[in-house]
C-alpha cells in the first residue's frame, strides 16, 4: 500500500460523542487524547513520516473558560502517560503554533516533550496548538518582509515562502482527514493543502480507529494525484 509521508488531521466531534453518551464535553476530549496515542502509535508503525494534529486552534480560545482550561490540561495528561512510550517507538515530538500565549505549565510541557524526543528518528508527531493558518501565513509574510528590508533576501518563490511557515522542513502533506462528519478546513494549514487529498470521515474523533484509518489509506491509494497535469 502508498503510505502517505504526512497525514493532517482535523481531530473533531469530541464532544458529540460525549454529548451522545449523556456524558460532560470534556469526557470526549479525554477520550480523545487517548486516541491520540493509538493513532499516533499506529501511523508510525505503518511508516507514516508525519502526523500533524490539530489540537487547540487560534479560535478555540472563545469557548467557556472551563474548556479552555480543561485543553489545555490535556498536555500534561498525554505527556505523564505517553511519553516514555513515545521514545521508545523513536518518535519525534514537534509543535505548530503561538506558543507564546499557551499557559506556562502547558508550553513548559510541550517544550520538554520536544526537547526529549528531539534526536528520536521515527515519525514526527507534530501538534497544532493555537494555531491558525490565517495567522501563520500573515506571520510568514512579515518574516519575509523584514529579511527583505535587511537585505537579506531579494526576491520570494514558492518553495523559500515554505522556509517562513511554521511547517519549514516537513514534508508537503499527502493526505487530510477530518473526523465527525464536517467538511470544512477551519483555518487549518491552507497553504499546505494546496495538492492534498481530503477525506472526510463520519466518525467522532474518539471512534476512529486503526480500521478507520485503514480505510482512509485505502481511499487515498485508489484516488489519482496528478497535481495539476495528466
Ligand atoms: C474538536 O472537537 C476537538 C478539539 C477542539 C480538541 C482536540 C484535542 C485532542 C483530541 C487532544 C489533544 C492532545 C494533546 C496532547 C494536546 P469538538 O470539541 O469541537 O467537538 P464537537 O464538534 O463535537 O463539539
């Protein structure tokens, strides 16, 4: 089977599945967080490169305070029980986003995750966390802009405009998932989806499974990538 070498994915319907189980939302991004580790586990397992996941983005911060806090909580969660786990599948920790607004003890988290499995050569777990692509591309263009200004660079191409991105250096990503039924890209790495196959899934983010992503991989083979020619 073609293994994609960066797989995206919109975690979503957390909280619809908890919601169905006349359980409280954040039951459901417990629940996810567990299926972070399956998942993950798994891709990697599979000889997936890259997974990014979308954990927190830039819009999440205008839900009650309650949740925000209780996501970012869920760092510390993952981390306590996975991380020793993580380093010994080699896997490589790496973060997306503003890290510079993200509570103390969840950026202090993350940044010791990153710094531990750093040499680590297996997949990359990448985390989008409060990120937004909006915000990443206009970043981008101020970055280039003071380069410009200082002389340091006389013109912009497509390939030097990934170096700006927060994705510099992964590899262009293949294939997007989103769970639970939406089909939308919210903000969601829209640079880098310009050739990416979509595949919407109707499960919750807590019931895709490894059949689920197997089917994904499946779709994703049959599906001719042409990028624009014949
Ligand atoms: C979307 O579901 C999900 C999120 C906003 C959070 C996803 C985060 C995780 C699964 C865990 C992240 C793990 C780490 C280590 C940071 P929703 O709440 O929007 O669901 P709904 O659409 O059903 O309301």
């Amino acid at each position: 089977m073609a293994i994609p070498k960066h797989i995206a994915i919109i975690m979503d319907g957390n909280g619809r599945w908890a919601k169905a189980q006349g359980k409280k939302r954040t039951e459901g991004h417990k629940e996810g967080v567990k299926n972070v580790r399956s998942i993950a586990i798994y891709a990697n397992s599979l000889g997936v490169k890259c997974l990014t996941l979308y954990a927190f983005s830039t819009e999440n911060w205008k839900r009650p305070i309650e949740e925000v806090d209780y996501l970012m909580s869920l760092p510390k969660v993952f981390f306590h029980a996975y991380l020793k786990e993580l380093m010994e599948k080699n896997i490589k920790v790496t973060m997306i986003g503003d890290i510079n607004r993200i509570p103390d003890e969840a950026r202090k988290i993350f940044l010791d995750a990153i710094a531990k499995t750093s040499k680590n050569t297996g997949m990359i777990l990448n985390f989008a966390l409060n990120y937004g692509s909006r915000d990443e591309i206009v970043k981008a263009c101020m970055a280039f802009a003071k380069d410009y200004k200082a002389g340091l660079v006389d013109t912009l191409t497509e390939e030097s405009f990934n170096d700006y991105l927060m994705t510099a250096g992964l590899p262009d990503i293949d294939l997007l998932i989103r769970t639970s039924g939406e089909e939308r890209i919210s903000n969601f790495l829209l640079y880098q989806l310009a050739y990416s196959e979509l595949i919407f899934r109707p499960e919750a983010w807590p019931d895709f499974n490894k059949q689920s992503l197997d089917a994904c991989l499946e779709e994703f083979e049959h599906r001719s990538r042409r990028f624009g020619g014949l």
